[in-house]
C-alpha cells in the first residue's frame, strides 16, 4: 500500500516516528541524562547507549537531537553551566550598601551555581584536555564575574575602581566555584559572609567588621584559657 503523505508532502510514516512512544521532552531528558551519566563517571566511560537507557528513549533519538557524543556535551556545557541573572535579579543596588548587595549576590549566585553543579563539574574536569572546554570556562569565570563587578559599580559606597571591583568579584567567584566543585554538599551561600565583610571592607576603604560570632568564640577561649592559667 502506498503511503499517504502529510499536508507537507513527507511521509506519514516518518512523522509518526517523529511522535514515537517516549519523545514527548526527549531532548531535555537526554540532557538530563548525559548531564549526570557525564558529571558521574566522567565523559569518555558514558556511552550515548548508557545515556539513552537512563533518558528511556530509543538508542537512536539521541542521533536525532546531537549529530554526535560530543555534541551533545557540548549542548549540556553551553546551555547549563552558567545562565547570568545577576544584572535582573539583583535589584535595587543603588539603595543598598555594598554588604548587603553582595550577600544578595553570592545567595543567588549560589541557586545558579548549585542548579548547574554537574555541568560545571563537567566542564572543569574536561577543560585541561579539550581547548574549547577550556574556553568556555574561562567565559563561565569572566561572565559570573563580569555580573558581579557591574553589580558593585552601582552601589554609591563602593570607592575601589574598576580594577578592585573586577578583582573583587573574581575572589568571590573563585570561592562560589571551588565550593561547588570540590565540597560533597556543593556550593553554600553562607559559607561566604566572611568574604562578603572582607570584600564590603576593601571596596568601601574600611576595614571590614569582625563576625559577631567569632569575636564571641575568641573571648570565650580567652577566658578559658585565663581560667586554666589561674588553676595552675
């Protein structure tokens, strides 16, 4: 029998394949998969066939949607690794002072960092033996950091010049992403407030404030320490 075509002249036997059992959002389960199979054993131990099984799709929709293994890692490192919001989500930093603009900044930094923990753990595993990797990388620090600084050249009590913010922002971006790769519980906003003192304290010419907290804990090993002495 011969097949009937479709309004748009192609067979109706290749559409159907195209609504195949299991399609319905195949793209992003692919990524899904890939993203964990890759940030779990590594890129070259994680076969598109292992990657397909995990997505529950056909071996063969993962040709449909990337030509090859690589592009589909490539997709996974460019669409997932680092999406900036900084610029939209941090508002109102002309009213604040530069503390609180910053604890704003690593909170949200830390939401986007931690959604996007196993692209970014791919890429930087992958980046010392694939240039391009490399690459976009480097654009993953200088975009988050670029955010960043922009953020702080809105806020009045900011004295430092571009270069301090700039330099600002990467430390602070360094740490978000060194918790991300290498601590078991990922990236934690709060972790950071002793950098966000320190930062606040260079980038508005003030020494930066001491941890209410820690001052406490000082004082308390303090006056054990003299209890200590005077029982000797």
């Amino acid at each position: 029998m011969a097949e009937v075509p479709t309004p748009t002249g192609a067979p109706r036997r290749r559409a159907a394949r195209r609504r195949a059992p299991g399609a319905e959002g195949a793209r992003e389960r692919i990524m899904d998969a890939a993203q964990r199979l890759f940030a779990e054993r590594g890129y070259d131990a994680t076969s598109t066939a292992k990657i397909a099984a995990a997505a529950d799709v056909p071996s063969g929709l993962v040709f449909y949607y990337f030509a090859t293994k690589r592009d589909l890692l490539m997709a996974v490192i460019r669409e997932r690794a680092y999406r900036g919001t900084l610029p939209r989500v941090v508002t109102g930093a002309g009213d604040e002072g530069v503390e609180e603009v910053l604890r704003r900044a690593v909170t949200e930094l830390a939401e986007i960092f931690g959604r996007s923990r196993n692209s970014q753990m791919i890429l930087f595993r992958e980046a010392h033996v694939d240039p391009e990797l490399r690459e976009l990388a480097a654009r993953l620090v200088a975009s988050s950091t670029g955010d960043l600084a922009d953020l702080l050249a809105a806020v009045p009590e900011v004295e430092a010049d571009a270069d301090g913010r700039a330099a600002a922002a990467r430390l602070l971006i360094s740490g978000l992403l060194m918790d991300n790769f290498l601590r078991p519980d990922g990236v934690d906003a709060a972790r950071s407030e002793p950098a966000v003192r320190l930062l606040a304290g260079a980038l508005t010419g003030r020494a930066a404030r001491p941890d209410p907290a820690i001052e406490a804990g000082r004082t308390e090993r303090r006056r054990a320490q003299d209890s200590s002495g005077e029982e000797r």
